[in-house]
C-alpha cells in the first residue's frame, strides 16, 4: 500500500506525463483528479483509465472528500497561486509544476502562505536532477578547473508549436516556461545566485510565437562570474538536448557537456593538454521520476527539499528579472524583482 495519497490537478498533456510517474512510483497513489473542463475530465476517464469516481471538478472540494497527503499542481501558470492558497489552508503540501507563478508577487505570497501553513512546498525543477548538471556541480565543487569565470548555455529546439496554447500566445513565454529550467540549473550547478541580467530578446520570420522566442541573456553573477544563456524556440534545424550545451570556463581548463557527455578539458600552451571524460550516474533516475523522489522523501522527513518554494523564490526572480530586462530593453537588478531595501 502506498504511504503518500496524492490529487492531480490539471488534466492536460502535463497532467497525463505526472499521472504515468505517479503510477510507476511505488510511495505514491493517486485518489482524485481536478480538471477545469468537462473535456479534460472525459479525457481521463477515457484515455487515462481514470475511475471516474475519482475526477472532480474543484479542488476544495476533492480535498475534503479524499484528505490527501499532497497536491500535485500542474495547471497553467496563473492558476499556481490558487491551487497553492487553497491547498496550504487545508493544510495540504503541494509538489508544483515550473514556473511557481506568472508573476513574482503572487510567488512570493505562495511560498509565504506555505511557511505560515507548516506545509511543504516544493517546485518541479527537473533539469538539476539530471547526471550532468549533478557532475557538474561535484566538480566545481572539487576544484577542476579553478574558480570558474564564464558559463554559457546554448539551447536550440522547435518548442511549443501546438496552436493556441498560452506558450504560443502569451509575450516572453520562452524566457519564463523554458528558461526558469536552465536558470534554475544555472543556480544550482553555480551554487550562487546572480545580481543582475540584461537581455535582448526577439522574434524569427518563421517563429510560430506571438511572443519573443529567440533571446540572448548575460547573468552577472559574484565573483566576478558571467553566464550567457543564448535560446531559439523556434529552431527548424539541428536541436540541442533539452539541457542545452554548457561550457564553463576556468582558470585550469573548462567543463563542457557534450551530448549526453561529460568533458574536462585543458589545452594552455604551458601546460601538458588533457581531456578526461567524467563518469556520471546514467543510471539514476532523472526528469519528473527524481522530482517525485526528492518529494517523497522530504514528506517522510519533514526536511526542506531542493526546489523548495523558498529556494524557488531565487529562480523567479532571476526569471522576472529577464522578462523585464527584455520588456525594458535594459540591465535589471534582481533586488529590483524581490524588492529589496
């Protein structure tokens, strides 16, 4: 028997991929399913093997009839405020799919309404749990490459090309869906969090986007320490992984990841050339299946997970900090997203 009861709610493409990791997870089962839609309703019924039994059509009202012991969010953006507000007034944790919000104020009140609550929050951060951003991260921890002064990540890949969804039509969703998940692994692999960007973002001819879907974004980070992100989400030739392709730069050489791969490499003329592939763990489990983990393992500790909403909290405002630098067409201080005095 499984020892964590969860609702799904959010009956979409998202919702399908969470109920099949759910399923598979031998901690987890699912007793509800909240979808907005008659529609998305069927849908599960049909196509999921859903008991309909199960389904309901408001949250409230499937927490009381079910008493879970977590919330799995994976609606829109601009419903994560609701789905959270209502979910930590029962008491309820709540596991919420990236981003936390589409605005920072109302983030910024999840996680607070989390803390007040006693309740976990955690945000699905997937990318920082695959093998190379976890190699990565032990190596500059080890010292590999000296101090390191530059990261770029290149990421390229035809994204969100179904009509009519909010990806397509709504302005910056590239910057904020898609590139919260490689800020979040920038942060994480880092192990720093920046103090301001500047972006210039724009549109292809072809682009199937309204909004902005190519961007070129400096962080600036302590040390002195840059990362360049560089994004197409409108790219008809050849795709990078969904991690992008990440060099760091060092004193000593740098990291690169190459395909599924990992490299260090230095070629300085004064020093003897080397380059060593680092052994990474592509065995573990990876993308939602090790999110779900780190969940479940937080609810039977009680310890703050990664991607926390807290910690969370940093990304989003590395990420509003991006979309605003790109509205604006200038740099922006990330004190200027949390408000800092």
């Amino acid at each position: 028997m499984a020892n964590f009861k969860g609702v799904l709610v959010g009956l979409g493409g998202h919702g399908k991929r969470w109920d099949g990791v759910c399923r598979d997870h031998d901690e987890v089962e699912l007793v509800g399913y909240v979808g907005r839609s008659e529609a998305s309703r069927v849908r599960a019924v049909r196509e999921w093997g859903v008991d309909e039994t199960q389904i309901y059509g408001d949250l409230t009202q499937v927490l009381e009839a079910t008493s879970p012991d977590f919330v799995l969010d994976v609606t829109s953006p601009d419903a994560h405020r609701q789905v959270a507000l209502t979910s930590f007034t029962a008491g309820v944790p709540v596991l919420g799919e990236k981003p936390m919000s589409d605005d920072f104020t109302a983030a910024a009140e999840m996680v607070r309404a989390g803390e007040e609550a006693g309740c976990l929050h955690m945000i699905t951060q997937q990318r920082r749990f695959d093998p190379q951003p976890r190699a990565t991260r032990r190596l500059l921890e080890e010292d590999a490459v000296g101090t390191p002064g530059q990261l770029d990540l290149a990421f390229f890949v035809p994204w969100a090309d179904a009509p009519g969804t909010h990806y397509v039509t709504e302005p910056y969703m590239f910057l904020l869906d898609m590139g919260c998940h490689h800020f979040d692994t920038m942060r994480y692999v880092l192990g720093a969090d920046p103090e301001a960007v500047q972006v210039v973002s724009w549109n292809l001819p072809w682009g199937w986007h309204a909004g902005d879907a190519s961007h070129v974004a400096v962080f600036e980070f302590p040390g002195p320490l840059q990362a360049v992100h560089r994004g197409m989400g409108c790219s008809n030739g050849a795709r990078t992984s969904w991690s992008g392709d990440v060099r760091i730069e060092g004193p000593r050489g740098s990291i690169t990841w190459e395909s599924d791969r990992v490299f260090v490499t230095e070629e300085h003329r004064t020093e003897r050339p080397r380059r060593d592939e680092v052994a990474i763990a592509a065995d573990a489990r990876q993308g939602p299946a090790a999110v779900l983990d780190e969940f479940v393992r937080a609810l039977a500790t009680g310890e703050e997970p990664e991607c926390s909403g807290r910690d969370n909290l940093q990304t989003m405002a590395m990420t509003f900090a991006a979309v605003q630098s790109a509205r604006e067409r200038r740099r922006v201080e990330l004190a200027e997203i949390r408000g800092d005095g």
